[in-house]
C-alpha cells in the first residue's frame, strides 16, 4: 500500500504512501452531524471511533506477527525500559499496519496490546489517536488532499476536484473494485508533496498506474528541496555572531 | 460547595462591567487583565486594608503530617498555611478554605490536568497554573481570587461550553450539574461560538449508565475510575482534537459491579443513571441517611424518595466503609422496593389461596397455633435482611415459648457464636489497606462484598500487594494467584508444605479473608482450626495487627451472632411443628414437615411465601429505622425514607403484638426498651458508627477434632446482582443478571 500526500501547493511521499488532502472542514463538519449514518453507509472507520464487525475485520480473526516481524518486535522491545512496555505501542501498531497491508484490523490492534501487556482499549486510543494508522482497509495508493487553511489558499479543493474526476470516485470511498486507488481526506502531517497543481496531480495518479515513483518533495522544477524558486534570497553569506558578546572576556 | 459566595462576588462584578461595555463587545475585560504585572504589584504599593479572617478548609479537610519535617508553608491569597510536602496546589487552596472549581481533578483518582478549569495565578509563574497538577512549592504565593484568575476560568468555561449542548431543560443532571453550577458562578453570561456544536454518537454500557456523549466535557474521569477503581479496562479516550471521545471502540458493555458510581462521577450529564432517567429532579426529592442491607458491608447510602415511592439510592461517604462508593446491587435495587410487595396479613385457606384478613385475625390464628404445639417443636429463623432489633424480639419471644432454636440464615447450624473474632472483619475494611498479603479462603469479594474488593483492589495497586485465593475458578479485577480449590490447599498452607507459606510469613502484614460461605460447610470447625493455624505460623495475629478476617454475606448475620440467634439443635428443621421465618427466604424448606404450620412474616413475596400458611407483612429496610451491624462488626442505623406499604408493620411490633395475643407478653413497648434490652445482650449494638472489636483471639478457641472434608469450595453468591428478596423483585437486577453475568 502507499499513501500520498498532496498539498494545495505541495505533496510528499511517506513510506511509500501517497495521501491527497482538502476540504478537511467540510468533510468534518459533515461526519460529526451524523456520524452513526455516515459510519454505516460509508464504512469508514477513519472517521468514527467505533469498531463495527466485518468480515475481514473482526476481533475472532487470528492475527499474529510475522516470523520475520516477530524478530523485528523483539529489536523493538528492548528500547523501552521493561517496566514501561506500554510505550512501544506506536513503533509495533507502524509494523503491524505495513504487515497487514496498510491497515490496522482489530485482532492487529488486540495482537499488539498482548506484546505490549495493557488492555486492548489502551492500544485503541493510540490508534484512534494517531491519523496515519487505519483502522480499515485502505486501496494500494492511499491518496490524502490536505485541506488546512495554508493549502486551502493555495487551491487544494481545485486540486481535490480534479483528482476526483480523474479518479472518478467520491471523497472518502475507497474503490477498492476496479482499481488500487483509496482515497481520503486528511490535515496536512508534514512531509508532503509541495507545489501541485491540478495537471500535476493528475500526472502523479498517473505514474502509480504506472508503477512508477513520483518525485518527492516540490514538484516545481524551479524549486529545490524547501529553498524558494530561483535560488536563495537571504543568507547568502555565513552568519555574523553576536556583536556583544566578547569571547575573550569569558 | 463554597462556590455560593465566590458566584455572587463574581456576578456582581460582570454585572457592572457589562453595563459600561455591554454596546459594543459581548465578553468583557478591564485594562488590568491585559497586563497581570501591573495588577500584581499594585497591591503592594497601597497601604494594606485589614485581611478578613482565615476560612475553615473547605469540606472539613484535615491536614495530616506523617512526618512533621516536611512540612511546608504557602500564601493562599496572602494567608500563610502549613501543609505536607507533595500536596498539590489545589489541595494547598482547599486547606486555605478556598474551593477552585474543577471538572477532571477528583479526589480519589490520578491527575488528569486536562479541564483547566483550576487554573489560578500563581506569583512569579508567567501563566496561570493548573493547580490540580502543580506540586505546591514552599512559599508559593498563590491567588484565586485575581483578575487574572477569573479571567482564566472565564475563558476555560467558554471553551467548556463551546460544544456542550444546551439541553438543560431536558437533562437528568440539571440541577447537581458541575458544569452548571460552575458556569453560573465563574463563566460569563454569553460566548462568542456561532459555528455548529458537534454532536457524539451515545455508547451503550449496559442496563445502568445511559449515555448522552454529547454533552461529555472530556474530563476522563469515568476512563479514569475504570481502570483504577473498577478494575475493567473497557473505557477509553479515542480521537483526537474537536473529534475525542469516550468510548469502548469495540461493542462492549461495562460489566463491573461498580459501574454505577460513574453516575456520580460524572461532572455533568453524560453519564446518568438509566433506570432514573426522566424520573425526577434532584430538588423534588427528600433525602434520607441510611444503611444499605444488600449486603453484610453496609454501605453509607442516601435514599432519595418523592412520596411514598424511593426514586433513587445514592452514596454517602464514610471513609471507613465504603469511601463513596457503592455497589450496582445497593445503588439499584430500589425498584425491588416496589414490586411483589406484601401489603396485607394472609391466610391460607383451605383451597391452598391466601385470604386478606385483619390482623387481629391472623395473630390469633398464629397464637392460637403456638399454644397447640410442644416448645421443642417451635423453630424461628431470622432473614438476611433482618435488624437487630427485630431479631431480638424473635428470639424473646421463642425463648418465651420455651424453644430455643432459633437463628439467622446463612450462619449454618451450628454457628460459633461465642468466639466473635471468628466471624468478624477483625482487621476492618479500613484496615486492609495496611496489609501486604491478601489469602482468601472460599470467599471471592468480587460478588460477595464489592466495597470490600474494591479496598483490596485499592491496595493491591496502591502497594502491589500480593493476593491468593483459594477456591473454585473465578474472574478478579487484580493480580490473583489461584492456589487451589478445596481444603486441600488450606491443609497443605496450614501445615507449611505449600510455596505460598513462605509469602505469609515473609509478610509485614498478611490478611486472611475467610468467606461466610463456609458456615454452611459441615467441616467448618476444621477448616477454622487450619486457618487459625496459618494465622499462627504467619503470625498474622499480633497486638498491632489483626490479619484474620471472615467476610460475611448478608446485613443480619453480625447483628444475630452477637445477639446469640444459635440453634439448640442443628436438625430442629426436621420435626418442626411452628416455622416462623421473619423474612428467611434462602432456607431449604423441603424438609420442613408437611403438617407443620409456617409463618412468613415478611415484606416481599419471594420463595419462602409458597409454603407459608399465614403470612404477615412488615416493612422493609427503607422504611423502617433499624441496628444493623456489618462485616467489621461496626453498628449503624436505618431510617425511614418511605412510609410502610398497605397494612404493613415494622417487625419488631408483629412480634410483640404477637406476644401479647400468645398470651406472654415481651416487656417492650417502644424501639428504645428494645434496645434497652438489647444492651444487656450485646451492648456494641448500640455504640452507634463504632467497630467494637473482638475481645479474645484464637487462644480461647476450643480443639478441633473434626475432620477436614476433601470437598471443594463453594461459591457462595452464584448471582451478584440477586441475593435476597428485594433484589429477587428488581427488575434492574433482572436485566443486568440477564445482560452482564456470563453464561
């Protein structure tokens, strides 16, 4: 799975995932009005804090670490004082979340509380907590718009618009049938993909069709990395260091 | 509260200050809170007025110095105070007499911080502080009462308010609402939200709590009293920012015998009670202090009634019984008080119905029956929920007709009822939290004393005290070493063999709870001996420290072992002739003879009632004043909340009028001959909220030479939320046995 996240002006790459974000407010506003209906006609657990059973996703399903995993918990552990076993609940839900395909099933969660030895509901509220974890099935590429005021300015619904008819889907369904898409809404998290626009982002679903990697980071050429278009206007030299203070004196 | 005064001073000022601002901005500030620098050192340059007199601690708080070098001072609003190191400067205020209002600090619980609603200004500290998390720090300047401090709280309720619903009207907890209460006094008058509230989906917790999350402040302190009270990690905050929660995630009910207490808990109307819902406001109701008889621990309660009719059962607090908390069997089973009663005397005709009759008639037919029978064939049994005085008055007038069997259910047949350390709590439930080593023999608290697991709980974390039980396999809300199921293991512990020997007499302070369920036991006698014996080796009973302790069931069984309700022979049951059972509904009458003619004086129709053949009816625990004394061996009173039900009267005056038409008159005529009486057989009953402790120990207790069963253990309460006749009537104790108890 991959998630995506574009920006009004930017989108980045986490771990191989690809988020699109916009219109946080509305979708927002939406759900907490009617959340029990929203729950149940979208199936979105993203957005309710309430487990509902499903096939694939159902406290009676086993769920276990991987051998491989299994090791790699065992790394984890130790980093932790043994009587707060508790705090690495966050690295082992991340290893759980990529072994089971981008989202964290409830036996996952259950799996977890077991390893770390606290009650299940403890492990819940981290999960609920944490925006990046999943709590259902979410497509190959997770494409997150975000909608904060910053890249709203910078046109994130014209971006979400577009990305939306290009994908031909609605905001917060998963399409899980014909295609690899998910796609949901969230707040900006930090490390995006900057400067899209509403071409670009049409080109980056593209190139996950295509298998390919879009470039991290801005997508204007012009950029690079956070630095402004067209090179550097301040700090051009070293810093100068503080006129009062006299080294020699100290 | 003291918040009166503080809410009328602060409505005073906002009233003036509206008046000069109120055209142009709704949320008002005077030029001194921009700069809370300038406000603070004004004061000290005028001349000082003289201070009003320091304030009593708020609640009768009490300062208690375990070491008096860490002592330390702070100013209250320019009051010095001592206080112990470590306290909060929350606590430091409450000491001071001043009450800061809060929302998530509670007393009994750990520190969230996160209402803000404590904030105050502390002196050199940039911020306001939240008090409630803030260690107080010697000669910390602390003030509550500054412009900046109101202005905090202001702000703090204005958020608190931004999504809380404004459905008042129609909410349960209008009127004892926190939220309420503190809006009034420290919130402004108006907010500046215009944007739609939010609204939470309502969570289903089972028959007790109703949900209404949306008015839920994200205190946390129901989350909080889960996992460290109630011991069932089920609650949990999830989400985050303007979508938290409380919730369950997973579809789960709370299934804890102390879930009603987050009722209580609860700062405003999120968590209410559901049986009362919609039922009644909290103003209409008349509060009366007493006793609940649920079970043997009694529980300080208040039953709130409008009427004839008691609408709810509340706790009161009572540090050394039940803190403040109570049990969902105590807080719930008041609509068992209105349902099946008996409310006229009956007798059974002889088609097999009952017959209303006076009672001028059905006390001459029981007489005249006690005249026709031989003394020897005379049996009285007293009921669980049976108090002192009634029970007194039974065992008068048997003795009086010349039998002398006569005793209160669940003590067994031959209760030792000479040695009182052998059935009381000698430890007390205060003291529990002083031991370090908990073995429970054939008693599982959970079920059969809830306050009393919930103290053990309290020290299992708060000491990582160690607990073994002993006893058939059951589910503890704390770390519980299952030793075994029988005698066996108490055999092995008491002879030194087992590996648990060595944590008892490693122990500081080790507790030995022996459940009452075992008086029923034939080899009860031995299975005493090898708990004294364990108690000897592990030298759990010394002149500082009473480690054995027998946990009893029900709120009679103290009150009638000291009164002496023994019967004279173990199988009188057999060739009875008379049965009058005063309340006894758990008696196994089968063997009761057909012929016998069976009284059923009583004030529920429950199981005893289908072989009566006369019944009388009394009243019940709420309506009747009355001596119980619980599990430690600590006398305490009912009143009367409600009047009786029909034609019913208090038991002891059926007894004594019955007396008079037998023709052997008891000489009591009112409840203070009674216990005039009562004192010269156990005087403790009348030293009222007194433990009188026992006065041997096992040094006086006789030699055993019965020989110990290799039955196992019992459990005693197979249904907590169903014990005895008024609970059997519930049916709020119906649907959580159907819903919460596991099959």
């Amino acid at each position: 799975m991959s998630v995506l996240r574009i920006n009004g002006g930017q989108v980045g790459w986490t771990r191989g995932e690809t988020w699109v974000d916009s219109g946080f407010a509305k979708a927002q506003s939406k759900t907490k009005l009617r959340p029990n209906k929203w729950a149940q006609s979208m199936g979105d657990e993203q957005i309710t804090l309430l487990h509902i059973d499903g096939p694939d996703n159902n406290p009676d399903l086993p769920w276990e670490f991987s051998e491989a995993n299994k090791a790699k918990v065992k790394g984890i552990l130790p980093h932790y004082p043994s009587n707060y076993k508790q705090s690495a609940v966050i690295p082992l839900l991340d290893l759980a979340q990529q072994q089971h395909g981008g989202w964290l099933p409830v036996s996952a969660m259950n799996a977890v509380a077991k390893v770390v030895g606290v009650a299940p509901i403890r492990v819940y509220e981290v999960a609920t907590f944490y925006s990046m974890f999943n709590r259902s099935k979410v497509g190959k590429y997770h494409l997150l718009v975000c909608g904060t005021t910053p890249c709203m300015i910078c046109g994130s619904r014209e971006i979400e618009g577009a990305l939306l008819k290009h994908l031909g889907v609605e905001r917060n369904v998963a399409d899980y049938t014909n295609g690899s898409e998910g796609y949901t809404y969230n707040y900006y998290v930090g490390f995006c993909r900057e400067d899209v626009t509403t071409q670009r982002v049409v080109e980056i679903v593209e190139m996950l069709r295509k298998g390919e990697k879009p470039p991290v980071g801005t997508q204007n050429p012009k950029r690079i990395m956070s630095g402004p278009e067209g090179g550097n206007t301040t700090l051009l030299s070293d810093p100068k260091p503080p006129p009062c203070r006299d080294l020699d004196a100290c | 509260m003291g918040l009166g005064l503080l809410a009328s001073r602060t409505l005073k000022t906002s009233r003036v200050l509206s008046s000069q601002y109120s055209r142009f901005r709704p949320i008002v500030t005077k030029p001194g809170l921009q700069s809370p620098d300038a406000s603070a050192a004004a004061p000290a340059t005028q001349p000082e007025p003289t201070p009003p007199p320091p304030k009593k601690p708020v609640g009768g708080a009490r300062v208690h110095f375990t070491n008096p070098d860490d002592a330390l001072e702070v100013f209250v609003d320019g009051f010095p105070v001592k206080i112990p190191k470590g306290m909060t400067v929350l606590q430091a205020c409450e000491i001071a007499g001043v009450d800061i209002p809060r929302f998530c600090y509670h007393s009994r619980l750990s520190i969230a911080g996160n209402c803000r609603m404590c904030l105050v200004e502390v002196e050199k500290s940039p911020k306001p502080v939240a008090s409630c998390a803030m260690p107080a720090l010697p000669g910390m300047k602390i003030k509550t009462d500054t412009p900046l401090a109101k202005k905090a709280r202001e702000g703090v309720m204005e958020f608190l308010l931004m999504n809380h619903p404004l459905d008042c009207p129609i909410c349960d907890q209008g009127g004892e609402c926190d939220l309420q209460d503190q809006s009034m006094a420290f919130g402004s008058d108006r907010g500046r939200f215009t944007e739609m509230k939010r609204s939470v989906v309502d969570k289903n917790l089972g028959p007790l709590v109703k949900t209404v999350m949306t008015r839920c402040i994200q205190c946390t302190r129901c989350v909080r009293f889960a996992t460290e009270v109630a011991g069932v990690q089920d609650l949990g905050m999830l989400g985050r920012g303007s979508g938290e929660e409380i919730g369950t995630y997973v579809e789960k009910l709370m299934t804890s015998e102390l879930s009603g207490n987050v009722i209580d808990i609860c700062p405003v109307g999120a968590l209410t009670s559901k049986p009362f819902a919609f039922k009644a406001r909290n103003w209409e109701l008349k509060g009366t202090e007493t006793i609940d008889v649920t079970d043997a621990v009694g529980s300080n309660i208040r039953i709130d009634s409008r009427g004839p009719e008691v609408m709810r059962i509340l706790p009161r607090l009572n540090e050394d019984i039940n803190e403040e908390w109570i049990s969902d069997k105590t807080r719930f089973c008041y609509d068992g008080l209105k349902r099946q009663r008996l409310n006229d005397p009956m007798i059974r005709d002889a088609n097999g119905r009952f017959k209303a009759v006076s009672w001028r008639d059905a006390l001459a037919v029981v007489a005249e029956v006690t005249l026709q029978v031989k003394p020897e064939e005379i049996v009285g049994i007293a009921g669980k929920l049976s108090d002192a005085e009634s029970m007194m008055a039974l065992k008068d007038l048997l003795n009086n007709m010349g039998s002398n069997n006569v005793w209160c259910e669940g003590t067994g047949t031959s209760p030792n009822a000479d040695l009182r350390y052998r059935y009381l709590m000698n430890s007390s439930i205060a003291g529990l939290e002083k031991a370090d080593v908990f073995l429970l023999v054939g008693t599982q608290p959970r079920v059969e004393a809830a306050m009393v697991n919930a103290r053990i709980r309290k020290t299992v974390r708060a000491s990582n005290a160690k607990v073994a039980y002993i006893g058939p396999p059951t589910e503890f809300n704390y770390d519980c070493q299952h030793l075994g199921t029988g005698p066996q293991t108490l055999i092995e512990i008491a002879e030194g063999r087992h590996s648990f020997c060595s944590a008892i007499s490693n122990a500081k302070n080790p507790a030995i709870i022996v459940g009452a369920g075992l008086f029923e036991r034939d080899d009860k006698d031995a299975i005493f001996a090898a708990v004294e014996a364990i108690a000897k080796n592990g030298n759990v009973i010394r002149p500082d420290w009473n480690g054995f302790n027998v946990l009893l069931l029900n709120a009679a069984q103290a009150a009638a072992l000291d009164l002496g309700l023994v019967p004279e022979s173990s199988n009188s049951i057999e060739s009875t002739k008379f049965l009058y059972l005063m309340g006894a509904d758990d008696v196994n009458l089968d063997k009761v003879p057909a012929d016998a003619f069976v009284v059923y004086q009583g004030h529920h129709g429950d199981q005893s009632v289908y072989r009566a053949n006369v019944i009388l009816p009394s009243a019940a625990f709420s309506e009747k004043e009355g001596t119980y004394e619980n599990t430690e061996g600590c006398s305490q009173q009912t009143l009367p909340a409600v009047p009786t039900v029909g034609d019913a009267r208090d038991d002891w005056k059926i007894i004594r009028a019955l007396s008079e038409v037998a023709g052997i008159r008891l000489p009591y005529d009112t409840l203070g001959a009674i216990r005039s009486r009562m004192r010269t057989v156990a005087p403790n009953l009348l030293n009222r909220d007194e433990i009188e402790p026992a006065a041997f120990g096992p040094s006086l207790s006789p030699d055993c030479s019965q020989k110990i069963s290799s039955t196992p253990f019992k459990a005693a309460v197979e249904n907590f939320y169903m014990t005895d006749s008024i609970t059997r009537a519930s049916k709020i104790m119906a649907q959580c046995s159907a819903m919460l108890l596991k099959k």
